[in-house]
C-alpha cells in the first residue's frame, strides 16, 4: 500500500473513533444531563438521582475515561499503519 | 499559631518554591520562551495545563456560586470539562503536528493571510486580557483578607512574582511553577473538602459523601438540602430554575469556548510528539477533574452548613468567621423586622441576609470548624491557582506580540536574540496592565469573562476546526465566518449587558438564550458563514491543502520550528 492510500484509511478509521466518542460524549451530557434530566431523576443512585448526578459527576468521569480510550485506539491505529515514528 | 501567622509561613514557602523554580529553569531561547522548547512530558504538561486552566474562579468561585445556583451551576462543571473531549479528540494532536508557537501562527498559515492573523491576534488579545485581570483581583482578594493588606499591595506583590518567573522564564519557568501550583492548590482545595465531608456525612471521599447520609440522621444529604431549600423558599436545590435551551446553550459554549482558549491551546505545543498530545490532555482533565468533582460536594456542604448555622438564629449568637466576613462587607445582614433573629429566605421583601457567592471557599474550613493550618492553606492554594493562569495568559499576550506582531508581520528579520527581549518586554508591559486592571476593576469584569468564552467560541474553535476537517476551507470563508461570529458576539453582549442598541431584558433574549449561552450561536452562525462563502471564492492552493494532508497524519513530527 502506498502512502497516500495509507493515509486516508487512517484518517477514515480516526473520524470513525471521533464520531463513535462524540456520540457518547454528548449522550452522556447533553442527553442525561440536560435533556433526558427530569425522566433520569426519578431513578435513585444512592442518595443522588440520577439525572442530577451525571450533570454534576457522572458526565465528568465519562470525559476522563473517554479521552483515555481514544489515546489508546490512536496508538494502536498509528503504530497498525506505520505513523508512529 | 493563629491564622495569620500560618497564612504567611504557608504562603512563604510556596512563593520560595516558585521563584526557586524560576531560577533554575530560565528560557535561553526563543523556543524555550514560547514552548518551553518542545520537550516537556505528557504528564508534567498534564498537571501544568490543569493550573494553567483552573483559575481563581474555579478555586474561589465555582463551588460558591454551585451552592448558590443548584443544578443551575451544573453548566460550569460540564461545560469546563467537556471542552477537553474536544481539545483531545479534535485540536490538540493536529495543532501539535503543525508545529508552530502560537494560534495566530496556525490561523495565518492555514488561511495564508495575514488579514486572518490578525484578526486572531486581536480575539487572542482580547479574551486573555478580559481574563487576566479577574486572576489579579483574585490575587489581592486573598492577600486582603488573609494578610490584612490593603487589595492593591496585594497584587502588586502578585505582579512581582508572576513578573519574576514569567519574564524569567518564559514558558519553560511557567511550567514547571504551574506543576508545583497544582500540587499546592490541589492539597488545599481537598483537605478542607474531606474533613467536611467526614464531619457530615462520614464518608471521607466528598464525590461519595455528596450522595450519602447526613450523619445521625435518616436521610440523604441532597433530600435534607432539597427540603431545607423549598421551606426557605428557594428552587430546590437539586432543580434549579434555568430554562432547559439556556442550559443547554450555555454548557455548549462553554464547552467550545474552553477548547478555543488560546492559553490553554498553546500548552499542547510543548510537548515531544502527536501521541503525547492526545495523552497529556487525557491527564490534564484527570487532574481537572478532582477538583471539578469535589466542588459541586463542596457546594452541598457548605450550602447545608450555611443554612443551618444562619436560618432563624439569633444575631448576637453568630460565630466568629461571620463578624469578619461582615468587616469586609461579602456577608450583609439587614434586621428588617427588628427581631434580632436572622431571616434567611428566598423573597427579596422578607430577606435579611445576603451572602456573596465569592467567600464560600474561602469560609468553608471557618465555618465547618477546621484547624487553623487548613484555613492557610486554602489561601495558599487560591494564589497559585490565580497566579498559574494569570502567568500562562500573560504570556499568550506577550508571545501575540513579539513573535505573531514583531516577527510575523512588523519585523521579520528581527534576531533570535532581539525577539527574545521583545518577547520579555512585552511579559513586562502584560504584567503592568493586568495589575493595572487588578487595582482599578472594571465593574463589568463578570459579564466579560462569558464574553471571552462566547468569543473564543465564535472565532477561534470554528475556524481551526475547518483548518483541520475541511481541507477546502479557505481563506476568504474562514475570515469572514471569524468576523461574522465576533460581531454577533460582541453585538447579542452589547445589546443585553450594556444596553446597547436598545437593550433588553431577560423577556427578550432570543429563544430565552442568555448573552453566556449565546457564543454557541455565534460559532453555528461561523460556520454556516465560512462553508458559504468558501463555496463561492477559490479553493486555497495546492500547498495549504497539503499541509493540510500532513497535519492529519502524527509520523514525521518536527520539533517546534524555530523560527
């Protein structure tokens, strides 16, 4: 494979990664802390409901973990296609 | 020892820390001065670009202004932490690939004009300078009344460190000092909050504790603030009073807005390689999120703790940390119907207290009873986190000067050695406006703090965006969509904070969007602006698109070109 085809079925695979994490990304804040809010409210997570808890925790825990897992599919990415020198 | 004696050993020793570190790691060079010459560590970048983020208002202000707004406050705790997916996913690998010092140096050569560049060194100017000078005031807010200081030697003394290594050491000193501020104001800011914690609900992690039982009682803590809150007549507390669309708009500009700032952009340029990029900023919103998690439990506590001691007590029996606050005018009791009898409650007629958002940090470990030692260290903690991100703006606006000014456009055969004063000269002049704006505020420093989000947001995030994603973005529809997008801005903030163009009210606002909510309109309206108008001028040339080509991929990676 040269490099230029190379190139772009990395690029294709990252945007692929990006979309599926925004995705979350979004869900977990704009979905379940905002949107969705009122109807997650009725579930109790220990003392918290559950709708307040992501729009002032969980979303928070879900961004960390969610860059963590793109660095990691990165890495692989790179290094299957040779751009990691 | 008493408060103030430990406030002036604590202090003490971290201000030696910083200008210890200052000395031994001076910048030799252009390149150490803007990006700390390329070489710092995923992880030393991570905890820097955490101090570099989180502000005095992060560390004196949010968990205040969260115990004051409820679920309301949840924007800020998104809205600061999210824009780092976006920084991770979508600017920071490729920003480093490219390999410049600065945004205004991505912007001008993507767009290959320096009508672009300028355009971003004005927002890059503008947004830091709005921000600074809030981190001074913060600076001798804490000298005031911990050190009992007038406000203004307070931050003078703040310039002269900040001065000292930011100058010094460009931002090779800035780092490493930002990784011993995070250190100190990390420490300061969860031992108070897990002491509380175990005082009132016996859990000693906070983010837990938040959810728990109060102790010696049958019910949740967020249950108890809940019914305390509406019997006072407020919103409860888990609730909140924002219409949904403004919360909405206003998280996403924050979120954008974040990713668009250009001093905490211009971290992810000082280190090695593409993949430590990705990294770092995974390990900046780690160490953010320790503290962005533990405030909204500080602002549970001290809600409850406040309501409790102040709600229908007598004056007379009010403790100590109550008078003082009062001194400095931040607590304000007004006995309307001469009972002597403190009447904390949400309507404005019957209300006979008001607290200001500001002191809630800050009185926290008084007001929970902790050992004077803690109450040091939270000053302490609150100077580095004013003192990292004053320096990691100050030099945004000098490097905006002598390198994207001086060399890109007024000088270009300046010597290395003739940009380096510049450069430096330039941190000196920043310093003395900032402190300038530190002893004179401007009164409308809070509404233009949302203004430097809602226009990083409308100019920078959209235009490096479509710098990376859209290859045939051109120059003419990202200058356009830049201009479109700030005027917007600078018009919707105008029209409703100023009462300009006929003013407003909130009645009016369109689709019930805040001016904070409303950066997330102005960056949508550039882009669909640049996408228009790129369709209807030239591509850009050949050469731009391949940049474009191998900024996508992370092999290859020059060190920051020195120029």
């Amino acid at each position: 494979m040269d490099k230029q085809s190379r190139a772009r079925q990395y690029w294709k695979k990252n945007l692929q990664y990006v979309a599926i994490l925004l995705i979350i990304w979004f869900l977990v804040s704009y979905g379940f802390g905002i949107l969705l809010k009122d109807t997650l409210d009725k579930i109790p997570l220990g003392g918290f409901k559950l709708g307040f808890w992501f729009a002032q925790q969980g979303a928070i825990y879900v961004f960390v973990v969610l860059i963590f897992i793109y660095v990691r599919l990165m890495n692989k990415l790179d290094s299957k296609y040779g751009f990691d020198k | 020892m008493d408060v103030q004696t430990w406030t002036y050993v604590i202090v003490g020793i971290t201000f030696a820390l910083y200008i210890g570190i200052a000395i031994w790691s001076r910048a030799g060079s252009t390149k150490e001065f803007y990006v700390a010459g390329g070489g710092v560590p995923p992880l030393a970048n991570g905890l820097a670009t955490a101090a570099d983020w989180m502000s005095a208002a992060s560390f004196l202000g949010m968990a205040g202004l969260i115990s004051f707004s409820g679920y309301d406050g949840s924007v800020y705790l998104m809205g600061w932490t999210g824009g780092y997916v976006l920084l991770a996913l979508l600017l920071a690998p490729y920003l480093r690939k490219f390999g410049k010092f600065t945004v205004p140096d991505f912007i001008g050569d993507r767009y290959y004009s320096n009508v672009a560049r300028t355009v971003a060194i004005i927002c890059a100017l503008l947004v830091s300078f709005t921000y600074v000078a809030g981190q001074m005031r913060g600076v001798g807010l804490v000298f005031s009344r911990f050190l009992e200081v007038p406000i203004n030697t307070g931050v003078i003394i703040g310039m002269i460190i900040v001065l000292f290594y930011a100058v010094l050491g460009g931002m090779k000193g800035i780092t490493y000092t930002q990784v011993a501020q995070y250190c100190v104001l990390i420490f300061a800011f969860m031992v108070p909050a897990i002491f509380i914690s175990i005082q009132m609900t016996g859990n000693p992690i906070p983010q837990l504790g938040m959810g728990g039982d109060v102790v010696g009682e049958n019910i949740s803590l967020l249950d108890k603030l809940d019914g305390l809150s509406t019997d006072l007549g407020f919103d409860q507390y888990t609730n909140g009073s924002k219409p949904m669309i403004d919360i909405f708009f206003i998280t996403a500009a924050l979120m954008v807005g974040t990713a668009g700032l250009p001093h905490v952009i211009v971290r992810f340029f000082t280190v090695p390689r593409v993949k430590d990029a990705r990294k770092s900023a995974g390990y900046a919103l780690l160490f953010i999120a320790i503290l962005y998690t533990t405030a909204p439990a500080i602002a549970v506590f001290a809600r409850t703790n406040l309501i409790e001691t102040v709600s229908n007590k007598a004056y007379e029996e009010m403790p100590d940390w109550f008078s003082k606050w009062e001194t400095t005018g931040l607590i304000k009791f007004d006995d309307k119907n001469g009972d002597g009898i403190i009447q904390y409650v949400a309507d404005n007629n019957t209300n006979e207290l008001t607290v200001d958002a500001d002191i809630m940090v800050l009185a926290n470990p008084e007001i929970a009873k902790l050992p004077n030692w803690v109450i040091a260290l939270v000053a302490a903690g609150g100077l580095a986190a004013a003192l990292s991100t004053a320096a990691g703006l100050l030099l945004v606006i000098s490097t905006s000067i002598s390198h994207d000014l001086i060399k890109k456009q007024i000088k270009p055969n300046i010597s290395e050695k003739g940009e380096l004063i510049a450069a430096r000269l330039s941190a000196v002049a920043a310093v003395c406006v900032a402190g300038y704006f530190g002893i004179n505020p401007p009164d409308f420093v809070a509404a233009t703090v949302a203004l430097a989000f809602g226009l990083a947001a409308a100019s920078f995030f959209p235009a490096i965006i479509m710098g990376i994603f859209y290859k045939k973005m051109n120059k003419e529809g990202a200058i356009a969509g830049m201009l479109v997008g700030i005027v917007a801005m600078l018009f919707y903030m105008l029209k409703f904070k100023f009462d300009m163009f006929g003013g407003g009210s909130k009645e009016d606002w369109w689709f019930g969007i805040s001016p904070e909510g409303f950066g997330t309109v102005a960056m949508l309206l550039n882009f669909i602006v640049s996408i228009l108008i790129s369709r209807f001028t030239p591509d850009p040339p050949d050469e731009v698109q391949e940049i474009v080509e191998t900024i996508r991929i992370p092999s290859g990676v020059e060190e920051a070109h020195l120029h």
